[in-house]
C-alpha cells in the first residue's frame, strides 16, 4: 500500500501527463524540495502556497 502511494508522490511521477494532472492548479509545495501539488497528498511535507492578494 505504502509503494502505491508513493507512486502519486510528484517527485517520483515518471509520466508527463500524470505529472501534469498532479501539478496543475498548484496549491501546496513540499517543503523538502520544492514540489508543487494541487493536492497535499502528492507531496513529502505539504506547505501552503499563498495566493498572490491575500
């Protein structure tokens, strides 16, 4: 189970559409290096993006 997660972990997305399904609309990055995600769950250590007004 743990291998199937770490699949959808944006630093490990070998595939170019998957990544940019993963990637798109980007609302956390990963504090450990820098990944951006729509979802939490896609990086290592999630950390909020600010959004640009707020």
């Amino acid at each position: 189970m743990k291998g199937d997660r770490m699949q959808h972990m944006v630093c490990n997305v070998e595939d170019s559409q998957t990544l940019h399904c993963l990637t798109a609309n980007a609302t956390v990055s990963c504090a450990r290096c820098g990944a951006k995600a729509h979802s939490p769950s896609n990086v290592c250590d999630p950390v909020s993006l600010t959004i640009e007004g707020d």
